[in-house]
C-alpha cells in the first residue's frame, strides 16, 4: 500500500487535541500559544487558525520565516537567541510580531545594539530541567538583563519563560503535577519581584505532559505544549494520553521476514523514526509500537510487537506468532512513533493525511 516510509496523520484526533487544550486554555483564561515544532505543517497551522488562534511558538529563525510565509504575524521563537542570524532575525521582526529568548547580558546587549526594529524579549527561567536558562533564583543575573531591556528603545520585557522539560522523565502523573507546581512558584516569584518595574509582564510556561494532565492552569498567563497535537508512545507511558489519542503513525513497507526469530524487517530506520526509545517492562529498548494499518487508520498496538532495534533504513520489529504469518515482503505496517517531534521532522516531505 505504501511505497516508503510515510507518516500518516488522523485529522479527526488533531482536531480534537486543538480543541481540547484550546477550550482549558479558555476556561483558565490563559493565552495559548501552540508549539508548532511538533507538526511544522502549514496544513495542521491551518486547523489551528480555524480555531481562531493567532500566536504561535517555534524554535528556530527558519520555523519562524516559514510560518510568517504562510501568514502567521506572532511568534515566539522558544530558544535561546542566535546571534549568527541577527539578519535574519531583523527581516522577521521589521514585518511581524517577534518575540526572542535571552538567558544574558550579552545576547541581550548585541540585540539591543544591533536590531533597527521592535522586539518582544522574554529571559528564559529554569526550574529544574538544568538544559538551559537562568536558575529562578538568580535575581542580580536577571536585574542586570532586565536593565539592558529597560535601558533600550527596541526593546519589550515580555515576562518569563519556562519549559519544564524534566516532565519527561517523570515516574508518574502526579511528578508531572508537582513539577508544574514548584515551576509555578518559582516564576511567580520572579514575577511579583519585577511587576512594578514592567507592569503587564507574563508568565509563559510549556510542555505537554504538565498542559494535557492539568485542567486549571491558575498562576500561568500562557501556555505553549506542542506535542499534544500528536501525542505519541512517550506520552502514552507517561500518563499524559493514550495510545488511542495518538494522532500519527508510520506505515512502512516489509522488506524480509525471519520466522526463525520471530522478526520482521521493515524500509523503515533511523532516518525516519529517530533513535529515541523507551524501556519496557523487561528493559527491551522499544523503538515504536506496531499497529495494522488500513486505508481508513489503523488499529490498537499488536500484543507483544514492538520495533526492537534501527539502523539507517532498516528497522527490526520483533512480532510474535501467531501475527506473524500475516506479514510477507510487500506487506505494510504501523509504527506509533516513540517521539513524534523527532518523527514528524524526519518525514514532513512525506506525510499523508487521512
């Protein structure tokens, strides 16, 4: 059915994760602003303009240019600023909305010194992910940034930003919980420390086990998930969905089969899935879970299959009998991605919407 890997998306289940945190977003009065680095479609931008939705975040210069192309006016690039394209950075800001993401003094003071147009600033806070960010409570590091930020014409305190990413090696929902607790706490400190001096500034904080577990986001002014719009295996480990609510999968073609061991071999490897992995209960490394595609979608995971191991184009997906007699070279099959992200971005030139 399918010639080579492609990522197969379920629009009916994008829809419904748009609107699901869409509606939480509202009823707790906080600004959504969706991570579109997950998708990176214009196709999926789309459903979310439907919604009425008009800020958005991404991660990179060129993920911003290339929704500002397809119309989008306000965005948030979430990581830390890129001196080497200040040019870049100039064109974007002299016609859109740009919001950028400082963690010190000297990316603050070149931008000041170097952009002609208006931007959005927000300091990067961490709360305990430790990849990057200034520690919450480093209030002279932040002074000395938020002078800069005073001090220019071009120029806007937007608030604090935070991504707390340790979510993700959580041991159970109620972590996750906690730690979208103590992230709050700590930016509202920080907040109520420099309110005075920047009236309006907001707390924007993002990520998706916190935004799909938590219902009332009191004490955030913004929130920014990306990966509920797919969701995927990680997710559904953690607690934050399903595997039902996960909104892609892979269909790969079967390229050999080893009864002798019980696995098939699939066009389909790192390229296109990542070598991001989870341990099951018997500490295999799981690549993805298996599904039986059909034109329609495709079913719940197969008892017992999983993706065992990846190299470049090949995958070896461990499947026990009696499921295996129904696969032969030319058949296709089903992964649910591990990480949709990574996925996502490895196959956005080969994606079918169902």
């Amino acid at each position: 059915m399918w010639k080579k890997p492609t990522l197969i998306i379920d629009t009916a289940k994008v829809k419904l994760h748009i609107e699901n945190m869409q509606s939480k977003a509202t009823a707790s009065q906080v600004i959504f602003r969706p991570h579109f680095k997950t998708h990176q479609s214009a196709e999926i931008g789309q459903l979310f303009k439907e919604r009425g939705i008009i800020k958005i975040t991404v991660s990179s210069v060129s993920m911003a240019r290339f929704f500002a192309r397809h119309g989008w006016k306000d965005i948030t690039i979430a990581f830390p600023v890129n001196l080497a394209e200040i040019d870049e950075i100039e064109q974007l800001a002299s016609h859109i909305t740009l919001n950028l993401l400082v963690e010190s003094t000297f990316s603050t003071q070149y931008i000041a010194d170097h952009l002609e147009s208006n931007v959005g600033i927000f300091i990067k806070i961490d709360t305990g992910y430790h990849r990057t960010g200034i520690n919450s409570a480093n209030y002279e590091k932040i002074g000395a940034i938020t002078g800069i930020i005073k001090s220019s014409k071009k120029l806007s305190f937007k608030g604090f930003l935070a991504h707390a990413g340790h979510t993700y090696s959580s041991r159970s929902t109620d972590e996750i919980i906690d730690i979208c607790q103590t992230s709050k706490e700590h930016l509202n400190a920080l907040k109520n420390a420099f309110i005075d001096d920047f009236p309006g500034i907001i707390i924007s904080y993002g990520d998706t086990p916190s935004c799909a577990l938590i219902e009332d986001f009191s004490g955030i002014d913004e929130i920014r998930p990306g990966n509920f719009v797919f969701f995927d295996v990680m997710q559904s480990n953690l607690g934050s969905c399903t595997t039902r609510d996960i909104a892609v999968a892979v269909a790969c073609p079967v390229v050999a089969t080893h009864a002798e061991r019980n696995e098939l071999v699939i066009y389909g490897g790192a390229v296109h899935l990542s070598k991001e992995y989870i341990l099951d209960k018997d500490d295999h490394r799981n690549y993805g879970l298996i599904v039986e595609m059909d034109r329609n979608g495709w079913s719940d995971p197969i008892q017992g299959a999983y993706v065992a191991s990846l190299s470049q184009e090949h995958g070896i997906i461990h499947m026990p009998n009696p499921m295996f007699s129904k696969y032969n070279p030319g058949s296709t099959i089903g992964i649910l991605p591990v990480h949709s992200c990574l996925t996502a971005n490895l196959l956005k030139d080969d994606t079918f919407f169902l």
